[in-house]
C-alpha cells in the first residue's frame, strides 16, 4: 500500500465576549461549522475532512472545548497523527489574535486516530480558555482558529 500524507488547514469561528461575568454572543454565529478538507483524488491521497462546530459563551476565566470530528469519505483506512490549533484573527479592531485575549490549548485526544474507509467520528478537541486579561475590545468578537491535520494511510 502506498504512504501518503496530508496537512490540510483552514479556519474556525469562535464566538466570544469580554466583560465582567456575562458571556456575550453574537446569535447569529452560534450555526457556523469550520470544515478542512484534504483534496485527494485516489487511494494515494484520500481526502479526508475535519469538522468542528462555533463555541459560544466565551467570557473572561471560561474554559471551553472545540470539539472535532473527523471524517473519511475514500476507499483507504487512514490516521490521523497530528492535530494543531493556534489563534490567527479576530473580527473586532482593538481586540488582537493574542494569548491574552484567548488561549488555544494543544489538542486533547488520541492520536494515531484511525478513521475507517468511509467512516466519521468525534476525534478529540481543542481546550479554548479566556483570560482575565481580555480587553474589553473582544466583548462579542468571533475569533479565528487554524486547525491543522496530519494523516497518512493506514496499514
């Protein structure tokens, strides 16, 4: 069998406030979904996606949970052996992609992760934490995660 491997990377919309204990939301945001998507065309490079859905209820000294699922939709087993998350943008001006305004934990979840054939499955998360240390910029911004995947076929 041959060995492939794909990195794939986009973005996911983390919703999120500052202010003193209430959690402030965009309602709008609380359907979006990030998808990944490795394109692949045959058994030597299978696509595989990764999905996770907005976390909401973000304030100052929240811990939250980006919770991925992992989908293979090719003809090959494959493994998932890396998983990383950082904080790239926010949507607010004054409210900056900082570890002081929201923390990206590393990912919490076995990996290898074997995704069968045609399979999907809830694969781990990415620990989300709001300091107190946000600024009152980020009270209802959505924050931008990169995820990023690393798989090879399975044996």
């Amino acid at each position: 069998m041959h060995r492939w491997h794909k990195s794939v990377a986009a973005a996911a919309a983390v919703v999120g406030a500052a202010g003193l204990v209430v959690a402030l939301k965009d309602p709008a945001t609380s359907d979006q979904e990030m998808t990944l998507t490795a394109a692949g065309a045959d058994d030597q490079n299978p696509a595989f996606t990764v999905r996770g859905t907005a976390v909401e209820n973000l304030y100052p000294g929240a811990r939250r949970r980006l919770v991925l699922t992992l989908a293979n939709p090719s003809r090959v087993a494959l493994l998932v052996t890396g998983m990383h998350a950082r904080l790239t943008a926010t949507d607010r001006p004054g409210c900056a992609p900082v570890a002081s305004n929201l923390e990206v934990e590393p990912y919490t979840g076995a990996l290898p992760a074997r995704i069968g054939a045609r399979e999907s499955r809830q694969a781990g998360a990415v620990p989300l934490h709001m300091p107190n240390s946000v600024v009152d910029a980020c009270q209802e911004a959505t924050f931008t995660v990169a995820v990023t995947a690393d798989a090879v076929a399975a044996r």
